[in-house]
C-alpha cells in the first residue's frame, strides 16, 4: 500500500492528466485535491513502518536487520510515531484520527503480549551492549516503571539457573590504559553484583567477560 500511494504521488500529474481526460467516466472515483493531501497524509504517516519492515528482513548476519533485540525497539519506535501522529491529526477528521488512534491500539496490544517472554524479547534487549539497562530506563516510564524491576527480575532468575555456572568465579579484568582506569575510578560508584548484573547496568563494558552474552543472549545461541 505504501509503494502503491507514493507511486501515484510521483505520477501525479500524469495521473490528473489521464483523470481529466476522462473525468466522466471516473465519476466520483475522480481524485479531489482533498483526496491527494489525504494520500500525502498516509504516505508520511506509513513510511516508518515500511522502513523497520524492510530493515528487519534479514537473518541478523552481523547482529541487526532481523534479531530479536530489535523487536522491543522497534514496537516502541513505532508506537512514538503513532502517539505524535495522534496527537497531530485533528480529530475534526474522524477517518485520519480513528485510522491512528486503532494502530496505535493494535500495536499496544502486541506490545504487552512481549510481557509474557520477557526471557526472550526483553532479554535480548537487555543483553545487547549497545542498549542494556539504559534502554528500559528511558522507554519504561511512568506506569510501566515497575515493569523494569519485574523484566530484570525474571532474566536474572534464568541467568541464575542456566547460565551462572557458566560465569568465572574470579573475573579477570584486562589491563586499562591510564585514561581508561581514570574514567574507571571517576565513574559516581562502582557497580555492585555479580556478573549479570555488573552488564546490564554497566555502560561500556570496561574488562568485563563477553561470556554472558555468549552463552544467554537468544540472538547467538
């Protein structure tokens, strides 16, 4: 639908040619200029979804395009885009706003069924080194606030009963240049816990074990 309505809007004015040619018999099928702002409307409103669509069609080879660490962001991505669309779409024009305000619903709904497998989707978000904890600070907030304890919780335990045997009881650091040790004690407090939990709430992974993401995270098992 997408390519099809930014096909037409590129043709556009071979298109009102070849309408008023035979504008009789189009009829009411006959496009208004109203209807042209309308399909200019869908063409921006749609373009990000096509985008992440195209983007995740792939076998994740390097790690993106088709990993499930990306679904998490991706739904919240998208979800943004239909709250501002929302929020933007007068509601003076019932189809538009009606159209947004359901695929925001829909995609809300399929949102939260990730709450059931936090183990999988929420995991391979969390084990990503580029979006970890910090993810979920900045995306779960106000009434999904409690759900960060509730996710963390639940990989924690399966870490715990999978994979902790896994983790070196005495985790070597490798040495650090003196400008990365002096980042290191500059750091507000260290990070207390074990393995686990130093790398979700860790932010560059300074010395730390690339074992965990190994062994747990679903997009390399």
């Amino acid at each position: 639908v997408y390519l099809l309505i930014t096909r037409a809007i590129t043709l556009y004015a071979k298109i009102q040619v070849f309408s008023e040619d035979h504008r009789r018999e189009l009829g009411a099928n006959f496009l208004l200029q109203e209807d042209w702002d309308v399909l200019k409307w869908l063409a921006a409103s749609l373009e990000p979804f096509w985008a992440q669509t195209q983007r995740l069609q792939g076998n994740a080879r390097f790690g993106d395009h088709g990993a499930i660490w990306e679904a998490l962001p991706t739904m919240e991505y998208l979800l943004e885009h239909l709250e501002e669309l929302r929020a933007k779409t007068p509601e003076s024009e019932p189809r538009l706003w009606e159209s947004v305000n359901f695929g925001w619903k829909k995609l809300k709904k399929y949102y939260e069924l990730t709450d059931k497998s936090h183990q999988i989707y929420a995991a391979a978000t969390l084990l990503n080194p580029t979006e970890r904890m910090a993810f979920f600070r900045a995306k779960w907030t106000g009434d999904l606030k409690n759900w960060q304890q509730v996710m963390e919780g639940t990989c924690r335990e399966v870490w715990q009963q999978d994979y902790s045997h896994l983790a070196k009881e005495d985790l070597k650091l490798k040495k650090l240049t003196p400008f990365k040790e002096w980042r290191r004690r500059a750091r507000k407090s260290p990070i207390v816990g074990n393995e686990f939990i130093q790398y979700i709430r860790g932010t560059d992974g300074e010395g730390m074990s690339t074992e965990l993401t190994e062994d747990f995270n679903p997009i390399t098992r």
